[in-house]
C-alpha cells in the first residue's frame, strides 16, 4: 500500500528503532527493540549463538537485541506491566505480505492481528 | 516403524523409566546407503533414537531428510532436526510431511547457526520461520493440517522437540524461552553442547520451577573429543559454545590427552545425568572411534542397561 502513512512512520521509528517496515509492529512487547534488526529477523527471543559478553552471533560488535530487549523490558522506566508480560508470548510468523505497510494502519484495522487459519486453529486448542 | 504408533524414543521421553540416550548421525558428503547402514550400526545398539542434522555449522552435507529416510528405511530410528536457516515455511513443511510417510516421527527444530558460521557465508539466511515458531507448525502438522489451515491426507503422527543452550545469555531468561517451546509443543529438549556444570545445573533448576522439565524430556549434550585443539575450535569459532580456559588447559597439560579428553566428558555427563529434572543424555562424537559404546557402558546408560533398571524399578 502507498500513501503518506508509511512514509510518515518510517521517518518516525526509522531514526529511533531502526525500523524495518515489517507492518506488523511488536516494539512494546519487546521493550522497544525492533526484532527485525536481528540479522536472523527472530521475533521470539535469543537465537543458541549469543557470544558469551552478550554479543551477536552474526555480528559481533553489536550487542544481541534480544539481549537488549530482554533487559528493557524488564528494566525500562514507565513500560506498563502487561507490555512487560507479552515478552514471553509467541509471536506468530511475519505476514511477509505486509512489508513496507504501514502498522499503525494494520493496527487500527486488525491486519497485524491475523494469523493462518492453521496457526489460529492451534491458539483455540491451546 | 508404524506410521501411526509413537516410537520407543516417544515412548521413553513418556515414560522416563531409563535414561534416553540420543547421539548424533555424522554428515554425509556421498557415499552409498551400506555407508549409512555401517555408521548406524556402530552407533544403534547403544542409543535409543539418532539425530540426523541440517547442514550443521551451515555447511552442506547430504540432507537431514534423505538421511532420516534411509535411517528409517534401514530400521534406526531417526531425529529429523531441522533448521531456519536455509528454507521458508514452504518447503520446510512439506520436507516434514514427505518424510512422515516414510515412518519419520521425530522433528527437533532449531533456529540454526548463521550462514556466517559457513564456508559459504554469501549465502542467503531465510530464517522464515523462528525456532519457536517451526516448533508449533511442526505441532500444527501433528494435528493433520498446514499451517494454511488445509487438511492432509492422513494425520502424520510426529513427536516434536527442541533444543535450547543453558549456557549462552541471557542465562537467565534460557529457563523461560524454553517454556515458550515447551508451550509450542515441543515434548523434548536436546541442550546444546555445554562445559560449564554450574550454568547446567542453574538452568535445569529453573526448569524444573517452571514445569519445563516435567513437561519435555531435558537431555544435555556432551561431545566426545580427542584433543585440547577441539576444545579451543569449539571455544573460537562455533556459536554458542563456550569452553573455560581452565578445561582447556586440563587436557593440553594431561600426559594422555585423548583419555583426559574422555573423562572430562565422562564427568560432565555423570553430573548431568545427577540433576534431578534431567531425563538422559545427548552425545556428539567427533572421536569417531568407540567412545560412544564406552561412554554408555561406563554410565550404564542406554537400550542395553533396560534390564537392570527394570529390576532396580
Ligand atoms: S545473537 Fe541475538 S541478534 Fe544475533 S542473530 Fe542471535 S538472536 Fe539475533
């Protein structure tokens, strides 16, 4: 989708999270670090490989951002409690499909919400 | 092996009523199917399921699919692992769905090591899928569909595990991602390769708080090496591991090398095995000699040592 919004949100969290445009944005369950700036694009925690000085496997000058976000979201300041809790839940694959939209919009309309119908079946199991 | 019916691996991670033992198949560049018979025979009499890997360290090797096959075919009983690394959500499922009609039930997912690992390191990552996610399409699958929501023909009956690494950070959070794949549906869980008993044995303490350890079969891993070199290999260039200087310097300055190489592993494994909330044992062989039977042997560990726990029960 084209339009003004993606390009007025990516000047926003671009400069401040390394946005990534995935459209379906997590940054308030993973204490504000953008996990798409994870080499491997993991959305649900530290990948085996984390150095043992909390560095990136890949990359090994910068710090593992999940490393990062773990510490946040347990020690950033004025992050509510339930955005703290949502760390641990599982976040479902990337709709690959809403690359480059905007995720404000797909959060007002529901579209970051939408799971495969196979992956929501197993969330009512559950 | 039935297609329907859980295999004795399942049965065991169940059951717990001996240690399981898992060891891991070595990578095939070529060579025929009595290669892979030979390989499997040195090492099935002393575990009870093989783990066939997935372009390990990612380099490539004959695939963990075609080498589950033959396992399968030949009458071993084989671990798929799986990684994230080199397939998308596609072809990973319907890899699991082909091989779970040839009787292949056990899936053990993995995130994986970087290309960057590799000896092709401008390879491209996919990463498609997270490790914790594979795990619940995998259970998905379990459940006769696709993650699409389309129905299979048959429902594959597949036993779903995991690996996770007690020892890298944040150590303190490896206890809670563990209990998001256990919540994903994985039922076991292969530690990776560890050398620092104190961080094991924190992590699996925090298993067993958070019911982890009751709810999948925790096997750590020790791997069988000849030389201080393998230690400082592993120490320096594979991801995730890392080994004390300490221990290094135990083997480099021993007069038998190759022996103290084994009872360092011997020990790790004997404390491993001691924490309560562990349920058997991982092995990686890179001595390629008969160290996996001795290693068994001198635990009493294995299919072999069924008869004796049965009577001590
Ligand atoms: S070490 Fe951290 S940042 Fe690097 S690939 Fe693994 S999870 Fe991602």
């Amino acid at each position: 989708m084209g339009g003004l919004l993606p390009l007025i949100e990516h000047g926003i969290k671009k400069p401040v999270w390394d946005c990534r445009m995935c459209g379906q944005c997590v940054l308030h369950s993973t204490g504000m670090t953008c996990p798409m700036t994870c080499p491997k694009t993991l959305r649900n925690g530290p990948c085996g490989g984390v150095r043992e000085d909390g560095h990136c496997e890949v990359v090994p000058e910068m710090r593992c951002i999940w490393v990062k976000a773990h510490d946040r979201s347990q020690h950033m300041p004025f992050l509510p409690r339930s955005w703290r809790e949502e760390f641990d839940h599982l976040r479902p694959p990337v709709n690959n499909a809403l690359q480059g939209q905007s995720s404000w919009l797909n959060l007002m309309n529901g579209r970051d919400r939408v799971t495969p119908p196979g992956w929501a079946a197993a969330e009512e199991h559950a | 092996m039935s297609p329907t019916q859980p295999n004795a691996f399942e049965v065991l991670c169940q059951t717990r009523t001996r240690p399981v033992v898992t060891a891991e198949f070595p990578s095939f560049d070529g060579g025929t199917l009595d290669d892979i018979r030979a390989a499997a025979e040195k090492l099935a009499p002393w575990v009870d399921a093989i783990n066939v890997t997935d372009n390990p360290a990612a380099h490539a090797h004959a695939s963990n699919t075609a080498m589950a096959i033959a396992l399968t075919q030949l009458g071993f009983n084989p671990i798929l692992q799986v990684v994230c690394r080199d397939k998308n959500r596609l072809a990973i499922q319907s890899d699991i769905v082909g091989v779970s009609m040839f009787g292949v039930q056990n899936i053990c997912a993995l995130t994986g090591d970087d290309v960057t690992a590799g000896d092709e390191p401008e390879a491209r990552r996919v990463y498609d899928l997270d490790g914790p996610q594979l795990i619940k399409v995998a259970s998905i699958m379990g459940t006769g569909m696709y993650l699409s929501g389309r129905k299979m023909k048959s429902v594959p009956h597949l036993f779903v595990g995991a690996v996770e690494n007690p020892t890298a950070p944040p150590l303190e959070y490896r206890a809670e991602r563990a209990l998001k794949k256990v919540e994903a549906g994985a039922r076991f869980l292969q530690l990776q390769i560890h050398y620092r008993p104190e961080q094991l044995e924190a992590f699996i303490a925090a298993c067993v708080a958070n019911g982890v350890a009751e709810r999948a079969a925790i096997l750590p891993t020790v791997c069988l090496t000849k030389a201080a070199r393998a230690l400082s290999f592993m120490n320096d260039s594979v991801p995730g591991i890392s080994v004390p200087a300490a221990t290094i310097e135990r083997v480099t300055t021993s007069a038998d090398p190759k022996e103290e190489s084994y009872q360092l592993v011997r020990e790790l494994a004997e404390h491993a095995l001691s924490l309560p909330g562990v349920a058997g044992l991982h092995i990686t062989d890179f001595r390629h000699d008969d160290s996996v039977r001795r290693l068994t042997e001198d635990l009493a560990i294995g299919p072999r040592f069924e008869e004796q726990h049965a009577h001590s029960a």
